[in-house]
C-alpha cells in the first residue's frame, strides 16, 4: 500500500520565507481515494514537526522504492508544489502533488502514479502547537 511520503532533500531547494505557515507540531489527515475501488480507505492521522525550512511533512520513500528523484519543487505564494519520480520493482512511481497554507492550517492534494494505477490523496492539516522534542533515556 502506498502512503503519502516527501523526502527530506526534496525541501531544500524551497525558498519557503514567505508562506503563511504557522512553524511546529501539525496533525495531516491523509484520504487515499483510489478510482474504481469498491470501499474508501480510512483516512491516516500523523504528526509532523513543520517548519518554514521544511514546509511539509517528511516521511521515508515509498517501501520498494528507491533512485528517487525531484523533478520539481517549488513555492508560490503559500502553496508548495513538488513532482518526484521513484524506481519501484514494478515500474516508476510518480508522485505530483501540493499544498496551501493559511497560517496554522492547509489543504493539499497528491496523485500518485504507478503503472496504470493512479491514486490520489486528499491532504488536509492544523497546527497544534510547539515541536515536541523527542527524548530517551537508557
């Protein structure tokens, strides 16, 4: 199953100033809708640590995948638009997709391609507070 994914490199190019994007921790609702599917999958809830440096959430590459590369990515005004193409044992994997931000809210979509397969996810996301710092003790 594919989930929404972004790579840490891929932010580093943004030049992310001047997004309305309140910076730490965000809850993003994901809803895969995959055409001619009989049943909806539930919607995923995840946490993410958001900064302007790096304006959206980042999870690993797609299991399987590897060879993974920006084709674009790029901010206008508060959306943030990127397009990746990764090696998957079944063929490339391209993932085109944004987001827009409102302060300490944003909604987005992503299409994923595979093959003949094509999904898209519905991205929508708040601001809950300050990052929370991971500890551990031993």
């Amino acid at each position: 199953m594919f989930f929404w994914y972004y790579l840490s490199h891929l932010w580093g190019a943004f030049h992310a100033a001047a997004l309305d994007l309140k910076e730490g921790q965000w809850q993003i609702k994901v809803l895969m809708k995959i055409p001619d599917m009989p049943m909806q999958l539930p919607p995923q809830i995840q946490t993410f640590c958001i900064t302007k440096d790096n304006p959206a959430p980042q999870k690993g590459p797609i299991e399987g995948c590897a060879g993974c590369e920006v084709i674009d990515n790029r901010v206008e005004g508060n959306t943030v638009y990127w397009v990746v193409e990764c090696d998957h044992p079944n063929g490339k994997v391209r993932s085109e997709g944004h987001v827009t931000y409102s302060g300490k809210t944003f909604v987005g979509k992503v299409k994923i391609i595979q093959a003949d397969v094509v999904m898209w996810q519905d991205l929508s996301g708040h601001w809950m507070g300050p990052c929370q710092q991971v500890s551990f003790s031993l």
